[in-house]
C-alpha cells in the first residue's frame, strides 16, 4: 500500500475536521511533505462544501441583514478608510514621524547643550581670571626681589613700628622693627611676651641699625605659651628678667 | 460607507475588491448572495436560528474585516463560505475554539453559485446524488458533516466497523465530485 492510499480516508476525515489524535499528527506530518495530497485535501473540502447544498432552509431574518451592516458601519466610521490600509503601509508614515520627532529632540537638546556650554565657558573664564589674579598676589608677596614700602601721612615723622610673628605651639617668633631711635648708651631693647597668665617673658635683645630697623629671630622661649601681647622696652644691654617702665612700643595680637 | 453602483452581477472578485476599499455597499451584496446558503447550514447543525445567526454575522465579519482571507485564485467564493461557516458552527456546536484557522482553508471546488440559476441547479444536483447514495453511506457522510462526529463515534453509534465508516465517508465525497465532473 502505497503512502497516498494509506491516508486517502483519513483525507477525507481530516476536510470534514473530525480525524483526531495520532490519525490526525500522522497524516498533517505526511502533508507537509506530500504535495499530491494537500491537493487532495483541497479538493475533498470542495466536495464536503457541496453538501451545505442539499440543506433548504429558510432564509435568513432581515435582522440578521441590518445587525451586519450596523456591524460594518460601526467598523468603517471606528477605522475610516484610510485605516482600513494594511500595517505595513502605515510604516513610513511612522518612520516619518518618528524621525521628525527625534530630530526636534535633537534639536532641542543640543540648543540646551550650546547654552549650557556657553556658561560654562563663560565661568571658566571668570575662574581663569580670579587665579591668574591671585598668582600674581601670591607671587608678589613671595618674590625674594620684592621692595616693601611703608607710606605715612605726608610731613609727620616716621614712628617707630614692631611687627611680630609668633608660632605658639612651635615656641618660634620673629620680630621686624623699623623706625626705631637709637636706645640711650649702654641701653638696648627687650621684646617682651605678655602671656595671657603670669609674668611677662623676656623675648630677646635687639639693636637698631643706623636706619632703625632690627631683626630677632627665635629667641628662646618656653612652648605653648598663649600670648595676650607683645611690649618693648629700653633695659641695659644684658637685659632684664623684668620690664622697666615705660613701654616703648605693644601691641595685641589680630 | 460609500455606494459604488455595484448591482447584482457584478463578480464576486469584484465585490471583495471594493470592499477593501471600505464599500459597504459590496458587503451588501456579496451577503445577499451567500447569506441563504451560510445561514442554512448553520441552522442545519445548530438546529437554533439565534446560534445560526451569530455564525452568520460572525463569518461575514471576518470576510468584512480582510477580504484578503479568501483566495479567488483558488476556488469560488460560495463554497469556501459554506466551508467556514459550517466549520464554525461544528465549533459552537460542540462549545469548541476555532480548530482551523480560515487562512488555512482553502476549496477547490467545481461548481459557481454566483448566479440564483447556478445554485438551483447545483443544489439539485447535490440532493439527487445525496438521493441514489446507500442510505448507510448518506447517513455516516450527514453525521460527519453536519454533527461534526468522528468516524469512531459514527461507528459506536451504528456498531460498524471503523474502516467500513472511513471508507463510506470517503466515497460519499467522490460521489459528490463525479457529479460535478460530468
């Protein structure tokens, strides 16, 4: 038996659509392969459909008529025309309108970046202009060459002035005078540290050079010391352990 | 809806084409035309005229809704209709999903039933061939097509052999095309 009349009846089931189970899987298994017999099943359907012919029936209702058309109307104004094109004719007109809409985002965003880039331009210029400003402070007060100048009110004599800078917790000082008159003979002056409890210390000896100016520079002093002020006074050259009056210069700490 | 001054002898390739189109105008056509045969077999099997109507509206519809679904190359309209309606009241009758997906049907068949005079004669040529059939072979063919049994309840129902039943049916359907032939 050849594979066609094996299955020949079950083609005949299979157009009516009630071959079942393994019959069914066996012969849509041998379909796929056998042109003969799709053809077959194609033409058995033909014949099954001849059979709706021997029914004589009534008409369908005229209801039934107007339901479909209602159906239909109510289908054609929900897609109109134009809808009723299938989904792949649409696809340029999305295509098109997707891309209309990321080109304004585009757009958009890169108009926002410009400013945004445009700002930060502008502060980085702003920046740029403060460092350069303060390099050249910083290299000013750093420069080894720099001449500092003290400037007074014009026609008053120059007044003696002490400038000290002290390092509490490292017990280091360093003190700057200028305009400091020459002390009476066998006299000189005594920086003194005012501590904030106790005594005054004594800070060191310094004489002033022929322009009045004079340098001390860490002269021994106990650490720690939390200093309230700074004094001088005249004393004999070997210095005192305690201040003579008057006081020549002080002043408090900024 | 737009009316297209389609008439009653316009082609039923002519009437799809204008319904894709959106006519309604050929849905009225083309349903005036079928809709005795569609309706009849579905109350055939159904034996209920609401059932039957809602296998009619439901198969026009999804004629309605892609006209492409039929292949005119392939067969006439009539009874590719007759095909899918009978197929759809098969599944309501026996509260079923769609078994077969209408895309998938296709009926090469002989006769037109485009014109009323081609379908009186193609119907008396269907009961006159149905008619000199043995009665066993007509009954196990009315039982399959229009019940929707297989041919192992048609045989628990008759007490004859399965293949005695298979073959019945499968000649019953040769009958019906030699007359066709002819």
């Amino acid at each position: 038996m050849s594979s066609h009349e094996q299955f020949a009846d079950d083609l005949a089931l299979h157009a009516l659509g009630t071959l079942q189970g393994e019959e069914r899987l066996a012969l849509e298994k041998h379909l796929e392969s056998c042109a003969d017999c799709r053809r077959e099943l194609d033409l058995l359907r033909g014949d099954m459909s001849l059979l709706a012919l021997s029914v004589s029936g009534p008409k369908p209702p005229l209801r039934a008529r107007q339901r479909l058309m209602n159906a239909v109307t109510r289908e054609s104004r929900r897609s109109a025309a134009p809808a009723r094109r299938a989904w792949w004719m649409l696809v340029p007109s999305f295509a098109a309108v997707a891309l209309a809409i990321a080109v304004l985002a585009l757009w958009l965003q890169n108009a926002t970046l410009q400013h945004r880039l445009s700002d930060l331009a502008s502060q980085s210029a702003m920046q740029q202009a403060g460092l350069q400003k303060a390099r050249e402070v910083i290299s000013t007060l750093t420069a080894t060459d720099a001449m500092t100048v003290t400037l007074v009110a014009a026609k008053t004599p120059p007044q003696p002035q002490g400038k000290v800078m002290y390092a509490r917790d490292r017990g280091t000082l360093i003190f700057l005078a200028s305009n400091m008159p020459a002390p009476p003979t066998q006299k000189a002056y005594e920086l003194w540290l005012i501590p904030m409890k106790g005594a005054p210390i004594p800070a060191g000896m310094f004489m002033p050079d022929a322009h009045g100016s004079a340098t001390l520079m860490n002269p021994p002093l106990p650490k720690d010391v939390e200093a309230k002020a700074f004094a001088v006074t005249v004393e004999p050259e070997a210095g005192s352990t305690v201040p003579t009056m008057p006081i020549v210069m002080m002043g408090e700490g900024e | 809806m737009s009316g297209t001054g389609l008439k009653e002898g316009s082609t039923d390739v002519a009437l799809l084409s204008a319904m894709r189109s959106g006519d309604g105008q050929a849905m009225a056509a083309l349903y005036d035309r079928y809709s005795a045969i569609v309706y009849s077999v579905a109350l055939r099997v159904l034996g209920d005229s609401g059932a039957a109507e809602d296998v009619l509206q439901e198969v026009f519809m999804q004629l309605w809704r892609n006209p492409g679904v039929f292949d005119s190359s392939r067969g006439h309209l009539g009874p590719w209709l007759a095909v899918i309606a009978r197929n759809r009241a098969i599944d309501a009758l026996r509260k079923r999903r769609p078994e077969t997906d209408i895309d998938d049907v296709v009926v090469l068949v002989h006769p037109d039933m485009t014109g009323d005079a081609d379908r009186k004669q193609a119907m008396e040529k269907v009961r006159g061939a149905l008619g000199s059939m043995p009665a066993a072979q007509r009954s196990a063919l009315e039982m399959a097509y229009f019940e929707g049994l297989s041919h192992s309840e048609i045989a628990s129902k008759t007490g004859e052999p399965l293949g005695t039943i298979k073959t019945r049916i499968r000649s019953g359907l040769l009958t019906l095309r030699k007359v066709f032939e002819t």
